[in-house]
C-alpha cells in the first residue's frame, strides 16, 4: 500500500479521521475541500503533517490519484467525481474505507427516520451491558479516526444512503432498515426506487451466518423484500401483527422472541422513548441485543434510562403552561410527521426551511387534527402556503428563530404545544440543524 497516492474530498469529521488512518497505514496523503475547511480540522491536518488545499479542487492533482475517499456530502454528479468515475479511479467511503482495517464486528442502522436515535439507544444498551463498542459513522467521531486510535470489539454505525452508495466490500455484521420514506430524491433523479436500492445496499455481502433487522409494518420495505434473496438470518420486528421471531406488540407490551433464548417482554409505558416510532426504534435496539445475548434485564434497565439526542423531540421548557420542543433534526417529513404524532393536540408548528422537493399531503390529516397555527421559518414559504391553507386558519412568515419564537409564543394559549419541526433543511437561514435548534432554544430561553 505504502506510497499510493490517496486523496480525501471533504475536510470534515469523516474527511479529516479518514486522512488520519491513510498516513497511518502509509499512503501519500492529500486532502481537498471545495468550502473553507473549519479550524479545528485545519489543526488537525497540520497536526497530521498532511498536505490541505480549501477553496477550491485542483483536478491535474486529484485525477492522479490511486484511491479517493469522498465526503458523503458530495454528489455523484459533481463534475470532479465525473470526471474521476470516467479515469476509472476507485471513489469509496470513509465507512468502506476504514472497514478494511479493524475485524470488529459491525452493527449498521439506515433507514429514513429514527437512525440516530436507534444507533445512540442499541450503542447506550451495548455498552452498558459491559461490550467494548465505538458509535460512529452519521454520529459521533470519525469511525476511520476511531479504527486508527481505539481497538473495540464491536461498532455501532449510523449509516446514511450517501454512505452505502460509496460501500463496495464492506459487510455489515448485523444490519437494521427502520424504514424507507422519500428523503434527498434530488440525489437519486427524483426515482423513489434509486433510494429504496440505495437504502438496501446495507444488505451487501452478507451471509448466512449474518443478522438482518427490518421493519415489517413499513411498505416500501416490505415491498422491495419481494424481489431480493436475503441470505441473512431475519429479524422483522411491528405494531401489527404477531412476529415468531423478532419483535411485536401486543396489549401494550413489547415481545422480544429470538430462538433459544427466553423472550424479553417490556410495557411500553417502561420505555425511555415515548411514541409510536419510538417503539419501533426501541425493538430494533432490543433485537440487536437479544441477539448479541445480553440479559434481559439488563436491555430492559437499558431501554428504561436511555437520554434522546439534542435537537430531535427534544423538551426545551414549560412556560405560562406552553410545552417548547425543539425537532430541529426532522429536515424531511416524515420525521416531522412523526414528531406531530408522539405530541399532545393544540400545536403551533414551526415549519420552513430549503425544501428537497418535499410532498405534504403525509402530513395533512395529523395537521387537520392538531395544528392551531403554523409559523413559516424560511425565504421561501410559498410551497407550505399552499400545501395547508385549507387545513389552518394562522399561517404567519419569519425569517428568523427569534422572531419564529415571538410569533409562536403570542399564537399559544395554556395547555399547548409549541413545536419546531422543520421538515426541511436549515441552510437558507442557518449553518446547520443543530444552529436552528440551538437558535430556537435560545430564544425560547429568552421569553
């Protein structure tokens, strides 16, 4: 390997850690961003002694590569990664990347919705039941950084779809599909079924020996397992309908079976996280642990005490008897969807942002149901306008967090619910979505 010519697109967190492996395992390294990279990146490459270039991509020197590792951030169809693909130069994954270098076994969560609230809980049950674990990849740091500086036993990896597209050889151990609902068409021509392939390259060269998790109350799941042979063992889990193996629900408690070991039940009320799709979060957790045979009453003690994540269905404040949740995570509809469906009726729903193209009719009924008012947060608005003007008598325009806040907070009465849940994302108003939410609750915390 040593002195092939590796170069890295994207100086992030998943750019930066796949830099530090490469010199590691003795490749000339050269990292280039197109943006400004953040200074405690630059830090690091300097650190590193690894050669940077921001502003720009010199392609005489990236089309010399031997291997690119690219940013997930990135489409396939910008220009240099063209031209790349067309030189027939390797362009992988930072996941793919770092994979070829630790023997941990792999547990990889995709899906739409729910996969970072799902990696974070199987990670908390894990490692609380006394595995040595990492989380990485969507999450947390660097899963090359990791492979270079920790030695686990085992990972938890979020996985996005951008991820698994840039995944050749790697395998997942045991892999979990939540769910698969229209999100980032823009990258895949708008074709739902280019997303439902995507999602389940989480399949890819698993074996018999392998686990697969899914949910089979989800219909675009359910509906492309018709056409692929897994050669994984599989662990549906539902709300539905009574599973033999998996995970279901009946009377209000949750069923954890897998052969020869004795079945977890829980009640639903015990869970940390509240809400429908909490429960499917929480089985998918669940059966990961089943299989990986921890006790049960350490899962259950687990799934009893877990913390959610910033920014997503997360409780900001009480104030003169208004509930302020901040899901500043949910940048797609369904996620926002979700979020209407886990809160109390009587909301003010703060909604706008850069539309990916979102279709509004999945949210229709629960905003008929329990929307008072909806507080637009974004330039353009128009699209939200017209997807609910028949459902809501309030739709009032901002063009900040604070004045969303102002507006939200004079539109609630006693007993309400103000809920920022964009369905859209941050970057026409904001750096990011943890800056919306952290703006949000900045402003609530003035009120």
């Amino acid at each position: 390997m040593n002195g092939q010519q590796l170069i890295v697109l994207g100086a992030g967190e998943s750019g930066v850690g796949a830099a530090k492996l490469a010199i590691q395992k003795g490749y000339a390294v050269f990292v280039s961003d197109l943006g400004q990279i953040a200074p405690k990146y630059k830090e690091e490459l300097l650190n590193l002694g690894v050669l940077f270039e921001e502003g720009q991509h010199t392609e005489s020197q990236i089309l010399n590569a031997d291997l690119i590792i690219k940013s997930p951030g990135i489409p396939e169809k910008a220009a240099i990664i063209q031209k790349l693909k067309a030189q027939n130069i390797p362009v992988i994954s930072e996941i793919e990347f770092a994979g070829r270098y630790t023997n941990a076994k792999m547990i990889c969560i995709t899906g739409s919705n729910g996969k970072s609230t799902t990696s974070l809980l199987t990670y908390h049950i894990l490692k609380n039941a006394g595995l040595n674990i990492g989380l990485a990849g969507n999450i947390g740091k660097s899963f090359a950084a990791q492979v270079a500086t920790e030695s686990f036993d085992y990972y938890v990896l979020e996985i996005s779809s951008f991820m698994l597209d840039d995944m050749f050889t790697f395998k997942a151990d045991i892999a979990v599909l939540l769910n698969i609902t229209p999100d980032h068409l823009d990258r895949y021509e708008y074709k739902m079924e280019n997303y439902v392939n995507s999602k389940f390259r989480i399949l890819q060269n698993q074996g018999p020996e392998d686990i697969f998790i899914y949910c089979a109350d989800d219909t675009e799941t359910v509906k492309a397992l018709k056409n692929i042979h897994v050669k994984a063992v599989q662990y549906p889990f539902s709300l539905t309908q009574k599973l033999e193996n998996g995970a279901y629900l009946i009377d209000s408690e949750i069923i954890l079976n897998i052969p020869t070991k004795s079945p977890l039940t829980m009640s639903i009320s015990e869970l940390a996280l509240q809400g429908k799709h909490n429960i499917y979060n929480s089985m998918a957790s669940g059966i990961v642990a089943k299989v990986l045979e921890l006790r049960n009453d350490s899962i259950r003690e687990s799934m009893g005490n877990f913390k959610n994540i910033e920014h997503r269905l997360e409780f900001v404040a009480k104030i003169s008897g208004v509930t302020y949740i901040n899901d500043s995570k949910a940048t797609n509809v369904n996620s926002t969807w979700y979020a209407l469906e886990s809160v109390p009726e009587e909301v003010v729903l703060i909604l706008g942002g850069v539309d990916k193209g979102n279709d509004y009719e999945m949210l229709k009924e629960l905003v008929k149901q329990k929307v008072k008012a909806i507080v637009c947060m974004g330039k353009d608005n128009k699209r939200i306008h017209e997807a609910f003007e028949d459902d809501v008598e309030i739709i009032v325009n901002t063009f900040s967090a604070h004045e969303a806040v102002q507006v939200a907070y004079h539109l609630a009465t006693k007993g309400d619910t103000v809920l920022l849940s964009p369905a859209c994302a941050s970057f026409d108003l904001f750096k990011n979505y943890e800056d919306r939410g952290n703006q949000f609750k900045a402003a609530v915390k003035e009120l």
